[in-house]
C-alpha cells in the first residue's frame, strides 16, 4: 500500500491491493476524520499505511488548527482592523497586511518513507504576533490557516531570507524541519515555504520578524540567564 501526493492540492490518494478502490483524501481540512476513515481502512486491508497517518498528523500540526471568527472574509472587507482569530493572553499584534493580495506556498522534500505534499494559497492575510506568524486564507487556497509559534523556530532549525527572482516580484522565503513538531517521526520533512505580498510591505514584514525573533527567542534567552543581583 502506498500514500500518493495529489500535487495539484493539499490532498493525497490511498491506493490499494484493489485497483478499483482509491479514495481521495483531502486531509488539511478534516485531519481528524481522515485518520478515523484511515485506520479503518488499515484494519480491513494492511497496517503498512499506519506511518503515513502518523506523518499526516504530525505535518498538519500547524495547518487549519485556528478558531477562526464566523464571516471573517466579510468582516475583513469591512474593516480592515479587523483580528480573524483569537489573540492568546498577553499577545498582540506587531503587523498585518490591509489586503488579502499575499500567495502562500508550502512544499516539503519526501523521506524515503514519507509523501511530498505541495500545498498553496492564492490569496490570504499575514499576521505577527509578539508569539506566532499566522496566514489566513481569504477565498482560494487547499487550507483555512498555516500558523507556527516564534518560540519553537530553533527547535525547527528555521531559516528565512528575501529572494530576487529575475523575473516577478520578490518574495519571502523561509524553511524549517517538521521534527521540531510534536509527534513527528524519524526520517521527518524539511518544509519549505514563501509568501509574495502583491501590494507590497515585504521589507517592512521582514524587518518586524527579525526583531520579534530577536525579543522573544534570542534576548528573550539571555535575559533568562542573567544572574540576579541584590544589593548587599
């Protein structure tokens, strides 16, 4: 039994011993309900497909896991101010893009036992936090919301630059290893992504990240180790 990437979404194919039966899957936005139809699957036919679930369920960690605000698209026409999901206590927002003109694109390179998955966004808001980067789709993309917490990025290995295509805009690019994630498995991804902001505030994005990561991951760190001093 093998787990096929389908390129064109964020979805997959599990192909049998019975050629008749494929059953398409499009587990980035039920990934609960994919693992429950899998595991029945598995214990009809094979236990083989149990390390793709596992896979599954560990890349999707970060993908459409917000409790995003009812008729968000609406109410970000509306008003542009407006938050589409719920700040954590002590979180606040450090920048957003005023249009949903921004293209997500996320591709990991296979293990030798794990699928590729390609999965993009054609438009869709980007959020930062002092504590998370959080996209959320607007109307056209294979998931609702791609986040990752600022505090786990060195666990992630994560790394990100600006790159000048000779041709097109430029775009913000980044990568980070899925075993940092809970609940991944040995052989895990390396996931790369970028993000193109059609209407501009690339630099300004970029220049902001830096200095979250450099508050809450680098000097957040010495500042922990610093010994205390008290007056005598």
């Amino acid at each position: 039994m093998s787990l096929l990437p389908y390129r064109n979404s964020g979805s997959c194919f599990i192909n049998g011993a019975n050629e008749g039966l494929k059953e398409r899957m499009t587990f980035m936005l039920q990934p609960s309900r994919i693992v429950r139809k899998s595991i029945k699957y598995c214990a009809q036919h094979s236990t083989t497909i149990t390390s793709h679930i596992i896979f599954i369920f560990s890349f999707v960690m970060s993908l459409n896991v917000l409790q995003l605000k009812e008729n968000y698209g609406r109410e970000l026409q509306k008003n542009k101010g407006f938050i589409p999901f719920d700040l954590e206590p002590g979180e606040h927002i450090k920048f957003a893009t005023k249009t949903a003109r921004q293209t997500l694109v996320l591709t990991s390179k296979s293990g030798q036992k794990s699928p590729g998955i390609n999965i993009s966004a054609k438009d869709g808001y980007l959020y930062l936090t002092n504590q998370r980067l959080v996209y959320v789709t607007s109307s056209q993309g294979d998931i609702n919301d791609f986040s990752i917490t600022i505090k786990s990025l060195p666990n992630l290995q994560f790394s990100h630059s600006i790159k000048s295509p000779w041709f097109g805009a430029n775009y913000w690019s980044f990568l980070y290893h899925s075993a940092g994630l809970n609940g991944a498995i040995a052989g895990a991804e390396w996931v790369e992504g970028s993000v193109k902001f059609l209407d501009g505030g690339l630099f300004e994005f970029v220049n902001l990240f830096d200095t979250v990561v450099n508050n809450e991951v680098i000097n957040h760190d010495i500042d922990e180790e610093l010994p205390r001093y008290s007056e005598v």
